[in-house]
C-alpha cells in the first residue's frame, strides 16, 4: 500500500511544479550560494548578498547537501528541487511506519507535495526528524543515547529550529536514569556546541518577537496547511483541525514523544519573529496523526477526499502552449517536461508569467543584465560593487528572467533603509518593482522608506499593495 501512497504524492507534481520558481525566495536563492561557496573552496558566505559576507543566518547542514549538485551540476537548478522530492517522499515512506492512515493524508496534501518540489530545507529537515523520533524510542545504552544526542545536532544542523529537538527529548526521558540524560547532552553538545559557541551572529534571527501576533495566526495558518490550503481563508475551520491535533497529540496518559516535539517546536515559533504557513511542514507529520487518532475512519476518508476536491476545485488544470524559446537561453528540458499544467492552486504568488519558467541564461546575456542596470545619481558608489562582486559570482546562480536585475537592487535598497538613506531606498524599490511587480516585500520596503520620507498616504498604499499579495507581511502590518 505504500507504493500507492507514494504515487499519490508524485501525482501532485505535475499540478504543482510551475507554481515555484528557483530564487523565488530569498533563502532558496541563499542555500545555493551557500553550496556553491563551499564548491568553489569559498569560506561559508553568503555569495547572494552584496560584498559576499560571512554566512551567519543559516546553519550549514542543507548546504553541505547541496554541495554534490553544485560540484557536478552547478547550473542545472532543477536538480535541488528532485533532492527534494527524493526527500519528500522518503519522509512519507518513513512516516508510514509510525501510522498506516496519515501517510494517506501526508501524501494527499498539496502544500506538502509542493515543498517537497522547492530548494528549501523543510523536505530534508522533516526526514532527519521523523527517522529521529523514531530512533529514539529504542536505545538502552549510553553509548546509543551519546549517537542520539549527535543524531539530533545533525538536525540542528539543517534547520536551527531543531534546537527544540533537545527539551522535546529531556522531556520525553523525564523517567530515564540521569547516566542516559547525561549520555545524550554530552552527543549534542559535542556536535553542536562548535556551531553554537562560534555562529553566534545567528542570534539576530531572534530579535523583534511577534509573540501576540504569532498567537492569532499560527492556529489559523497550521490549520489551513492541514488542507494543503494556506492560501485561503476558512479561519474557524482551520482553528478547529489543528485544535483537533493538538488535542489528538496529548489526549493519551503519557505525553508522547510526537507531543513533546511539536509543543517544543510550537513553544519556538510562538516566539518566532516570522510567521509562515511553510513552517507547519516540520510537525504536519505529527498533527496529521493526532488526527488520525482522535477522529473515526470515515472522517478520516471524508477529509482525505476533502482535501483532495478543494484544491482541484479552487484552480482546476488548464494546459498551456509553452512559449517559444529566445535564441540566447537555453532551457533545462528536464525541469520543462512536468510544467503541463498551470494555476493549481496558487500557494505563494499571484500565476507566474510563462516567460518566467526556469531559464538557464548564458553567461553573456546575464552579464549584460547586471552591466546594463540603471542606477540614481546618489547611487554611482554601487555601481563599481555591482561590477566586482556579482559578475564574479552570481552570474551563473540564478536561473530565469527578469528576476536578477530586481533581486540586486532590492538588496542595495535594503542597503539603503539600514544606512537611513530613505529617497535612495525608494528609489531603487521603485525600479526593482518595475522588474518584479508581484513581490510583496518590495512593496512593504516602499512603504517603510516613504513613511520615513513624511508621505503617509504613499506609504499606506504601497503597504496595501504588499497585503494584498500577501497578507500575512509584518512589515506591511
């Protein structure tokens, strides 16, 4: 029955494939810059950002399994996006060892489908969890507890939230003889200390807590990833599915290990400074089996067919004619042949431009972008950096169009909010709109910058604008 479950999971790609591009994300775009550093002898920096720093923001570990692609297939960008799929449906294959009905529901849902096609991190950090816990529940020695402790460091390694993989495991062995605690504190300590005492710049990912915020939305927007619908508004029907979870999870007389981890992972969001639908991905294992074992079968069978019908009736498939080809790029065939379908459902961004499919541009017409970019008269300084920095190292890292040219000047306009150079920053937001008019942190960063120039009534708009696109934008709130 598993193979049938895993089909069910690929049958999902073809729908979804087209609706997520390489780089659409900034921390995409940053995991293969990532890689390539350490593939070129690099020191772990962040080759996406200008100057290159040093990586702080991002723990090595899905880099590190990048680094074979970006050796072997530096420019082929849809191969982290099969890794992940590869990831995706290994999660599920282990899943369905914990549980035999929700790896149904697991395989069923979109959403997960969908960030099993991304360059992102939550496929492989959702794998290394689930065979984790179950790991855990087997070893007697010490010396098994000292790999273990070692075993959760790695999925710190790949995700810093696994950090909370530690409390949700003291609390779990509560009963263990303390030589067993010590044993396994000692692994992780081992592992992860180096990184922990040394990558301290991490830490700035925990400053401007949302706690009240996070609050009101992460019931809202884990419920509604319980459907594979993130992007809809069903509010108290999500509330009372991850309500339902919650109670499902700690429902028995022992708090179980899948209960110690998610109310741990939930405790961290909860004091997150981002609230995101995706991050639901690392427990939706966990919620969907608490499901599993407080609602009766045909609810169960009532939401696995529910859940498929919704979003196929939300965006039914439409074929398209695939555009023709410019003479100067090239495409990648292999990331061409599942995009048969489009607008089904749209998870993160208004449907993508045809033209905008995953280009792999030569090396010439990429450098012309970057040499061609128009930059304000208070902006020259940046131009000698842009020269020096990216057409030495970016060139070959994104792979469609016309995205280059406004992912280098929304980061010279972040340059310029943070150097309190605000008619620069509006400026130079304004011109990256022009390139990628649907990208709501543009809009929230015209916002900020207008509001310090003293045009309320602009920046109400343009925060407007970025909540229309996408309405859970701090920034814009």
């Amino acid at each position: 029955m598993i193979r049938w479950c895993l089909v069910l999971q690929l049958l999902w790609i073809p729908f979804l494939w087209s609706q997520y591009q390489v780089g659409q994300f900034n921390d995409d775009a940053a995991y293969l810059a990532l890689a390539r550093s350490l593939s070129q002898g690099l020191p772990y920096q962040n080759l996406f950002e200008m100057e290159a720093p040093a990586a702080t923001r991002f723990p090595p570990g899905y880099p590190l399994a990048l680094l074979p692609l970006q050796l072997f297939f530096p420019q082929q960008y849809w191969m982290p996006r099969i890794l992940s799929c590869i990831f995706a449906l290994a999660a599920v294959r282990v899943f369905s060892q914990e549980d035999k009905t929700a790896p149904w529901l697991l395989a069923a849902n979109p959403f997960w489908a969908l960030c099993g096609t991304m360059a992102m991190s939550e496929a492989l950090f959702t794998l290394l969890t689930l065979l984790y816990l179950q790991r855990l529940q087997r070893p007697a020695t010490r010396r098994q507890w000292l790999i273990l402790g070692m075993a959760a460091a790695l999925c710190y390694y790949v995700r810093a939230v696994g950090l909370a993989l530690v409390p949700a495991t003291l609390l779990w062995m509560r009963s263990r003889p303390p030589s067993h605690l010590a044993a396994y504190l000692l692994g992780f300590s081992l592992a992860a200390g180096p990184h922990l005492l040394l990558g301290a710049g991490y830490s700035s990912e925990f400053t401007g807590f949302e706690i009240l915020l996070n609050l009101q939305t992460i019931p809202i927007h884990y419920g509604a990833v319980l459907l594979g619908l993130p992007g809809f508004d069903l509010s108290p029907l999500f509330l009372g599915l991850f309500l339902l979870a919650l109670l499902g999870l700690v429902r028995r007389p022992e708090l179980s290990l899948n209960a110690s981890w998610t109310l741990c992972y939930l405790l961290v969001m909860v004091c997150w400074p981002y609230a995101d639908p995706r991050f639901a991905i690392p427990i939706l294992p966990c919620l969907l089996l608490g499901l599993c074992r407080l609602l009766p079968r045909p609810f169960l069978a009532s939401l696995f067919f529910a859940q498929i019908a919704l979003n196929l009736r939300l965006d039914p498939p439409q074929r398209i004619d695939l555009p023709a080809f410019p003479a100067a790029a090239r495409v990648a065939s292999t990331s061409m042949l599942p995009g048969l379908y489009l607008n089904l459902p749209s998870y993160t961004q208004p449907p993508i431009d045809l033209l905008e499919k995953e280009w792999e541009w030569d090396q010439e017409l990429l450098d012309h972008h970057i040499d061609t970019i128009l930059l304000h008269e208070t902006e020259k300084e940046l131009l000698p950096v842009f020269r020096a920095r990216y057409r030495q190292l970016t060139p070959n890292l994104f792979a469609y169009r016309p995205h280059p040219r406004a992912i280098l000047l929304h980061t010279a306009a972040r340059r310029a909010l943070q150097e309190k150079r605000y008619r620069s920053a509006q400026w130079l937001f304004t011109q990256a709109l022009r390139h990628d008019p649907h990208k709501s942190t543009l809009h929230s960063g015209l916002a900020v910058a207008l509001n310090e120039l003293h045009q309320p009534e602009a920046a109400a708009q343009a925060a407007r604008q970025a909540l229309q696109l996408d309405p859970y934008n701090l920034e814009a709130l």
